[in-house]
C-alpha cells in the first residue's frame, strides 16, 4: 500500500418492507469513536444505494487491526431494516460492495486493496439529460450521472466529442466538467462547443477513463431545441424559446453562407418569408461603431477585419507591414493585454478570440508599438457588421448571416435582463 488516501466504498441495501428516512452509516474502530460518518436522505424499500467516504492515510493508520465497524442507522427499526452492521477487514477479502481504492505506485491506477478488483471494473456513466449554452456560446451540455469509482479517478475520465462524418474530436476532462444537480442527483456537466454552422449536426459523445470506454450519446443541437420549441406555454423553459429561435435563425443562414449541411438547415420551417425577422425588419446597426481609420507614418496600414463564426466569434484585424523586417521590433495589446499577432508575409492578424454572442457590443481598444511609436485604434465586432451592412457591393448571404448574428445577439442581451 502507498500512503495515498484510502476510499471505502460500500453497497446499502434496504432490506424492510418500509421506505427509510434519514440513512446514517458510520464507521469507528474496535468500538471507538467514529471515524467517519456520512448520510443519504431517502432510501426506499428493496433499493440499493451506493455510499463511500475517504481516509486519510494518518486516519488509516489509527485503525486497530486495521478493522472497520460499520453501522447503519435510519427511521426505521432494526428488525424492519434488516441487518444493519457490518465488519470490514481491510487486510483480507470480505464482504462484496465493499472497496478500499488505493492507487497503486507503478500502475498509478487504483485497485482494492481487499479484493484486489480493478477500479475501471467498476466505472459507469449515465447520460441523465441535456441543456444549452443560451448567451454565452453555442454549446450542447451532456449531464451525466457517474460512479463513484470514476469520480476518484477523475484526472483521467474525461468524455470525447466527435461531430458526425468528423475524424477531428474535442476532449473535456472531468475536472473541467461543471458539478450540477439534476432531478435531486449530482450529475456533471460537460459541454460541447458546436461552430454556428454545425447546430444540425449531430456530435457522438463518448465517456472514457483509463483504458475503459462507456456507452456513445448521439445528439445535436438542433435536436435538443426543436425539444425546448416543442414544450408547452407554461413549461419553465418557454422563456428561452425567442433566444433559441434566433440562435437557430443565426444558424440556417450560417449554414447558407457557407453552404454547410443546406439540405438540413437549423432554421426550416421555423419561419416564412412573411414573419422571418432577417427579412422583415429594418436592421441597423449604429454608426457609433463606425470608428474612423488611423493614419501613421510608421510603416503600419489597417487592412479590414473579420468575423470567424465558431462557437462563439473571433475577431480578426488584419494590417499591412511596409518592411517585414521590423515585425520583431512590434509590439501590440488589445485592452491593455499583450497579444501575440500572426504574420503571412507582409500581414499581420490581431486576434480577439472566443467573444461571447451577448457581448458582440464590446470595444477592443488595439495598441501596437513600432519602435516605440504608438498606434491606437478602436474596433468591435459591430465595427466589422456596419461596414457589411452598408457596403455599397454588398453580398446578399452575408448581408442575411449578418443581420441574423445581430438579432441573436439582441435576444441575448434581452434574455440576459430578464434572468438577472
């Protein structure tokens, strides 16, 4: 053994012919005081339940014989609840349901130490429900339900996403995932990003520990909004449905314009030519935005920007380098934050990543150095949607794309009000 903790883990099973209320578990030491002690609320009768508490390595070591007593207690009488202790010899084989998890050294994988069963023998993972990013970005949130085995192991469980027809996948690790509670239980959720274009593809979400590979979730979401779209006036998620409609709206016309998935756009059948909000309203977007251009004598020229359509959207600001030679000497910070640039020859790329679709408003205040030598100039993602907007070329399918990503981003803003 190593002097790692040391987790027991054990299977309560009620065994009276009445639910128990208030299920306490406690362990001591050859009689003594108890050592550790946990509680489930609610355990009805004939159902399982699995508990399990962590000892140090200082709390192991007190242990006489290395001998645990097990006592449960509940709402209930001994005889209705049935057997309720129990001893455990953490030096011998014993009971079954019952683990001592210590992580073996050269392996660096756990194995009981009273039965020598591998951890990943007991792993499983159980998709419970899904849910979306709204006004942050587009993400597809699996909540799923583990065992207790995979929470130790949590540095190495992760789940895998993989769009459908891709080879390229994405990886959140447990540790990332967010620890919520769903339906009374503890449940973890781990989010997809999916890129504007994408909603109708389906993602395969696959949970992995170790060497051991759990059950594939295939869903997209599309599939998981037209649900929300579908629930009732009174459902509790009718508040989300204008930010949803337009967050799909944003994706059909990313689809068109960039001719991603056409035959199953996220927006078919969501409106008409009549009612479509990209087509109907008189979209605008303040000419406050419409920074003026810096003029130097530095050798630095601002070429355009761009929007990159992910998840949530990069801004990119492009600039011409008169000497390519001089791009060691430059320096440049985007709201008083030093940022690496990308250089192609003769241009350079400043750019502001992963903007949220509620903060597209936002300004970027860019500084670049040259020798030093100032330049400041203010941009933001609506800077780059005006000028779109009023282009005397303009382009049709990005004109519509562009007016869809404004008007998403207003029900986000709106949406956004009505949570606070």
């Amino acid at each position: 053994m190593c002097n790692d903790d040391y987790n027991i883990e054990c299977i309560l099973k009620n065994n009276g012919y009445q639910n128990a209320d208030n299920v306490a578990i406690s362990f001591n030491s050859n009689g003594d005081d108890i050592i550790k002690e946990s509680e489930i609320e609610h355990l009805n009768s004939g159902e399982t339940c699995t508990v399990s508490v962590e000892l140090t390595a200082d709390e192991y070591a007190c242990i006489s014989d290395k001998t645990l007593y097990c006592e449960v207690t509940s709402s209930l009488s001994e005889s209705d609840y049935g057997n309720n202790s129990k001893t455990i010899d953490l030096n011998k084989t014993t009971a079954d349901g019952i683990h001592n998890w210590v992580k073996d050294e050269k392996s660096g994988k756990y194995i009981c130490s009273i039965c020598g069963k591998k951890i990943e023998d007991d792993y499983s993972g159980e998709l419970k429900g899904l849910s979306l990013s709204l006004s942050d970005d587009i993400g597809l949130n699996f909540v799923m339900q583990l065992s207790d085995s995979l929470l130790i192991d949590k540095d190495n469980a992760y789940v895998e996403f993989t769009p459908e027809g891709s080879k390229k996948s994405t990886c959140v690790y447990l540790k990332d995932a967010d620890k919520v509670n769903y339906n009374e239980s503890d449940c973890y959720s781990f989010k997809c990003r999916v890129n504007a274009a994408e909603m109708t593809k389906k993602v395969n979400a696959v949970l992995h520990c170790n060497d051991w590979t759990g059950q594939t979730y295939s869903y997209s979401v599309y599939d998981y909004a037209s649900k929300i779209l579908a629930e009732p006036e009174s459902s509790e998620y009718r508040s989300s449905a204008p930010l949803i409609k337009a967050m799909l709206n944003y994706g059909g016309y990313a689809q068109t314009y960039f001719n991603e998935n056409t035959d199953a756009l996220a927006n078919k059948g969501l409106y008409n030519k009549t009612n479509d909000p990209v087509l109907t309203t008189n979209t605008t977007v303040s000419k406050d935005y419409n920074y003026a251009v810096f003029n130097n004598n530095m050798g630095v020229s601002f070429l355009g920007g761009s929007l990159v359509l992910n998840s949530g959207t990069d801004l990119k600001l492009y600039y011409g380098i008169d000497d390519k030679n001089v791009a060691h000497n430059i320096n440049v910070s985007v709201n008083g934050q030093n940022v690496a640039p990308e250089y192609d020859g003769n241009i350079m790329c400043v750019r502001v990543p992963g903007i949220s679709i509620s903060s597209l408003g936002d300004t970027y205040n860019v500084k670049i150095s040259v020798n030093g030598k100032e330049i400041n100039q203010k941009y933001s993602a609506m800077t780059y949607m005006y000028k779109a907007l009023n282009a005397q070329n303009s382009n049709t399918k990005l004109n519509n794309v562009v007016k869809a990503l404004y008007l998403y981003n207003e029900a986000a803003k709106q949406y956004s009000m009505g949570i606070e």
